[in-house]
C-alpha cells in the first residue's frame, strides 16, 4: 500500500511537471516533487596514506564502520585489517589486525555482539570481535574468498565466495569445516558478490536464499527445508557483470555491467526479484528477474567496484540507487552525481542510519567520506 501511494505522488508530481507529455517516475527514480534536500559532506576520515582500502561495512549495535586496509606499520605487524570508525562521535580510533593477504569482503548479520566476517586472498573467512579487537574464528576455504555474508534467518550460518564459483556455507557450532558447498552451475570465475535475503511476506519473492553473482552471471539458491538449496539462474546479459546489490524490503537487486561492445558506458540495472510455480504441477518455484530501470555512468571501469540500493531516506517507498563513476571520480544517487573524490575512483558506498539520521559512506583507496541526508 505505501509503494502503491508512493507511485501516486510520483506520477502526479511528474505529470504536473511535464504538462503533454506522459513520461512517468519509476521506482528508484527522484520524483520531480522532491524537496531540494540532498546528501551534504559531513566528515572525511584519512583511512590510508599508502592507499590500500576496498571495502567497508556498518555495525548498526556498535554505531561503527569498518574499513579494510593494509597494516599501517607493515615492517612490525604485515597484512591487512581494518580501521574502526564511530560514526556516535565521528572519529577514527584503531587499526584491527586480521589477515594475511588483501580482503575482498566485509559483513555484519543481525546479532548484537559485533561479530565482524571478512574474506580475503589469504584462503581464509574469520570472524573478529570488535568488542575485544580480536580474532574469534577461522575458517580456512583453500582458495581465495572474494566475498561473504551472513544467512539472516539463522545467525548460526555464515557463506563464503570462492574464486572457483563456488558458495561455502559453515556453521558456528562447526569450528573445523564447511558444512556444505554450493558448486557452480555453469562457469567457474570469481564470486563478485554474496548477499543473503531473508524469508519475508513479500509478493514477488516470499522465499530466502543467497543471491551470489559472478563475472559471469548470477544464480539465486534458494533455501529449501533441511537446509538444501536449488538453484535458479537469473537472466543476466552474458558476461561483464562485476556487483549484484540488494534491497531486502523490497525485493530488488542491482546489477552493476563493464561497458562492453554494444555498450560503451558502465550500467547499473535495478530488477525486481520475483519467484513463479513451475509448469509442471510441483511444489517448487522459479525465482527470475526483471529489469525495472537502467542508470548509466561513464565509460571507463576498471576496477571491481560495490554500488548500493537502498529506500530513500525521505522514506516515500522510493529506492535510491547510488553507484561510483570511475570517469569522473563521483558517486551517483539516482543519477545525480554529489561529491568529487579528489582524483581517486569510489571503491565502495555504505548507506546507514545513526540515530535515525540518514547517512552515505563513500570509500576510495585512501579516504572514507561521511554524508549526511539534509
């Protein structure tokens, strides 16, 4: 009912605007009747001087954002950790050590202690406090993790992306091993991207699962009773695909394609998730994907970058889409660019809420920048 109002106003506002003409606001886009609110630089935090950051996540108990970088005193304590910042008084404070090799992926689930999962080079997942600074666990995959997340409908399931394709899922009551191991349907290139959904009563996709993404496409596995999972392949143009984001409440994805040959600039496609009964009379589902909007950025991309899609912060049932742009060193909400990063490509972007003031973290190599929603 909120989204259906919500489109109301959007179409409205856009037809009042544009008298003769009958172009409509999607969801996603900024309606036209939007107050001049936007988001304004609130803080810049140095992260690293040697310009080794990647990735970042938000610690919604502990009011933290954490950034991966490389150990600041590399000669006494090699590897890479992360750079704890409060975002309650907004400063930096210590340099958590915990892997050998770069990290590739950062996540909090839903639990209160402020367990941190990371992923990294090093073949390893762990699992750091940050109530002690330490590491708590350590799983060793054998290959690469480029990604991870945490299942949000038991917090006892933590999944790991390998560089083969392949999903390993573990269980904390299980220190040795993975309990059980998604292998790839078809290709076997990097795991870009790993987020989970969980059940909800959504219309379009009730079910939960994992929605990984590769460079070669995307798979939902959709989470079936007794912890199995099936697979269902979206339908993603072929190849270039390099970050697949998620919107949980609404059930929309984000993916982000290089520029290719019959597209010379970088596209961000937001598609709704919807799930359908089979043909044939059984029980089961087939969960797809349909385009909803296209958003393009520049024409260069050479760096594996992380967008975000997420409700707007006015909170209208509209969903902002806010993607990095490598030619103008920018980050773009919904199509409008807002900051300059100095020369330096947006790695990766953070939308959070301390004290229910809406926020954007922008990350580069170097730099974590605050904005704030005013």
């Amino acid at each position: 009912l909120q989204e259906l109002k919500a489109l109301v106003v959007q179409y409205n506002a856009s037809a009042s605007q544009q008298p003769g003409s009958s172009q409509t606001c999607l969801p996603g886009s900024l309606p036209s009747s939007q107050s001049q609110r936007k988001y304004h630089l609130e803080k810049v935090f140095v992260v690293s001087q040697t310009g080794n950051c990647r990735v970042m996540a938000y610690c919604d108990s502990l009011s933290c954002l954490v950034v991966s970088q490389s150990s600041p005193q590399s000669t006494f304590i090699p590897g890479c950790g992360v750079k704890m910042i409060s975002l309650a008084n907004m400063k930096s404070s210590q340099y958590v050590p915990i892997h050998s090799k770069q990290i590739r992926g950062l996540a909090f689930g839903n639990r209160a202690d402020g367990l941190l999962l990371s992923a990294a080079l090093d073949n390893t997942l762990k699992l750091t406090s940050l109530a002690t600074n330490t590491v708590v666990q350590t799983y060793n995959a054998g290959r690469p993790v480029w990604s991870c997340c945490w299942c949000l409908d038991d917090a006892n399931y933590i999944y790991a992306g390998l560089v083969n394709g392949s999903v390993m899922i573990y269980d904390l009551r299980h220190t040795s091993s993975h309990v059980q191991e998604l292998v790839p349907q078809k290709s076997r290139c990097p795991m870009v991207s790993l987020s989970y959904l969980p059940r909800t009563a959504s219309t379009s996709l009730p079910c939960g699962g994992i929605l990984a993404g590769t460079l070669e496409g995307a798979c939902f596995w959709e989470q079936k009773a007794g912890n199995s999972y099936q697979p269902h392949h979206l339908p993603l143009e072929p190849g270039g695909c390099i970050d697949i984001q998620t919107e949980i409440s609404t059930r929309h994805c984000l993916a982000t394609y290089r520029p290719s040959k019959n597209n010379p600039c970088v596209r961000c496609v937001m598609m709704e998730l919807t799930c359908s009964p089979r043909t044939d009379a059984s029980e089961d589902v087939v969960c797809s994907s349909n385009p909803v909007q296209t958003f393009s950025a520049g024409p260069t991309c050479k760096l594996l970058t992380k967008n975000a899609i997420f409700q707007s912060p006015e909170e209208d049932g509209s969903i902002f889409v806010c993607a990095g742009d490598e030619a103008s060193n920018s980050a773009m909400v919904s199509l409008i660019p807002f900051s300059v990063m100095e020369g330096l490509p947006v790695l990766d972007i953070c939308p959070l809420e301390v004290n229910q003031a809406p926020l954007l973290a922008t990350l580069t190599e170097k730099t974590a920048k605050i904005f704030k929603w005013r």
